[in-house]
C-alpha cells in the first residue's frame, strides 16, 4: 500500500510540521520510495526524516520507539533511529507520529551484497551488542515466543502456496526446525526484523539499522534471519560465528527465516512486489541448503 492511498501526502506532513514543531516549518518535504508496509516516511530538509503510521496496527510501534531507542542506541555499535519529535493525533491525521534525525545509507539488495563477510561480521557485532543489554523492564518482543506459536499460520500459507512452492520439502524444513530445541536461557533483546528494508550500508559496512517496531526480549533466534533475507550463502559462517550460535539456536533462526518468508509471500504477492520477492529469495536459499 502507497502512502497516498491511505492519504499520506507531502501536503499532509507540510502542515502536520507547520503545527506542530512551526521551527521547522519552512523546510522542504520529500516522500521517500520504500517497500515498508507499516510507514510512511518523508524526508523533512536534510536532517530529519518523519514517520507517520499507515494504519491502527503501526500506532503502538511510535510509544515503543520514542521510549526504547534512546535507551538502546548508545549501547550499539552503528546508528539507529533517533528521535528528536513526536507530533499527536488531529483533525489530518488519526494516530501520533514521529520526527527523527535523518541517516544516509542504502538498503542493500539480497543476494548481491558488495564485500559480504564484512556486512555479515558487522550485523553480527550489531546482534551480539543487542543481546548484551540488560532486559529490565524490556516489553516481550513481537517475534521473541517459540516457533511453535507460529506452526498454525506457517503451514496455513504453505497450504495457500499450493503449486507456487515446493509444498512437501518446504514442510519438511519447517517441522526439523519445529524439532530444534527451544531457547532455555534468559530472555534476551532482538530487534526482530532484520530484513533488507530495516538495514542501511555504507559500501560493504552496516551503517545503520531502523525500525525497532518490533524489538523487545525473548528467544533472539530470530535476528539470525539476515543469513537467508540477505547475506549470501559463502558469508553465513562468519555472520554465525560473529553472533556465537550454536547448532539449536542456528537452526531456530532458520526455521524464523523460513516462517516468515512463507507467511509474507501469499499476502504480499500481488501488493508488494519487493516484500514478495525477498520471501522468494528467502526460500529458495533454504531449499538449497536442503
């Protein structure tokens, strides 16, 4: 879904700025391209960037970053979103959104990634940063439960898949990591959707990571998924022994990957071409791993 269709316009954020922070009221807005489907996001000037939710299902992810990413972001090692506004619900525009610093970087392209080991070293330093912070009173994360909460939708989508995938070995794949052993060890922070769109690089570094909508703590299984959404297979060793997983673990964040690619494909297959061309890619990597 575009911006546009749920009446997300420059205009709109023009005057959204002009009320609610009129300082920088003269700067020039831009909408910017993306593939997200929880956000619309506008280039406010050279500094800053707005985000204002799509629809009800992204308004509880503006409390959670306005709260948790100051928090996190001076424990990590590369930049992630920082906010420094947040604007309320009126007359324009339904929920609260929010304003945050602008970083450069490009989203990078699975499967060619220029100087992949680098890229996997350093989203594995990221990973291992994260899971160092302490959980206090950290929320649960919204992919930190057990695979096995997502066995039902998983093979709903394989069902729906029909003829479009390998049905039988794709089962099999997920039920042996149905069979991994759980996580038995203390909660531990994710940002749980390291995916293609929520990573910026600078050359063949990580530069950045974006949207924490949906970090939190649990099994952090979950953010070995960039091994299959994005890196090569030659450069999987190094992202695993940056992030210490060991064989349970490595496992679980496959059977993650895989989830999530076979639930996305058939929602986004005709709505959002690139989300549903990463989920290919994503299981044709697995398969090939077999």
């Amino acid at each position: 879904m575009h911006a546009d269709e749920v009446g997300i316009d420059a205009a709109l954020v023009r005057r959204l700025i002009a009320r609610r922070f009129p300082e920088w009221a003269g700067l020039p807005v831009r909408r910017l391209v993306s593939s997200g489907t929880e956000n619309a996001m506008f280039r406010l000037g050279t500094e800053l960037v707005v985000q204002l939710p799509r629809h009800p299902g992204a308004v509880p992810g503006v409390a959670h970053e306005q709260r948790w990413l100051p928090r996190l972001g001076p424990l990590l090692p590369v930049a992630v979103p920082e906010p420094v506004g947040r604007g309320e619900p009126d007359e324009d525009h339904p929920w609260p959104w929010s304003v945050y610093r602008w970083l450069e970087g490009a989203n990078p392209t699975a499967g060619a990634v220029p100087g992949p080991r680098r890229l996997a070293e350093d989203l594995g330093r990221f990973v291992r940063a994260l899971r160092r912070v302490p959980p206090g009173d950290a929320p649960a994360g919204y992919r930190g439960g057990a695979l096995s909460e997502r066995d039902a939708p998983t093979r709903a989508a394989i069902a729906e898949l029909g003829e479009r995938i390998d049905a039988a070995a794709v089962t099999a794949l997920w039920e042996r990591a149905l069979r991994a052993p759980r996580h038995s060890g203390p909660p531990m922070w994710s940002h749980g959707d390291l995916s293609p769109g929520n990573v910026l690089v600078d050359g063949d570094r990580l530069g950045a990571v974006i949207d924490f909508g949906c970090a939190g703590v649990g099994d952090p299984a979950v953010d070995l998924m960039p091994a299959w959404n994005l890196l090569p297979a030659a450069a999987r060793p190094a992202f695993r022994e940056a992030v210490d997983a060991d064989d349970a673990e490595w496992a679980r964040g496959r059977g993650w990957a895989l989830s999530v690619a076979l639930i996305q494909l058939p929602y986004y297959w005709h709505t959002n071409p690139p989300l549903a061309a990463n989920s290919r890619h994503v299981i044709g990597e697995i398969l090939t791993e077999g």
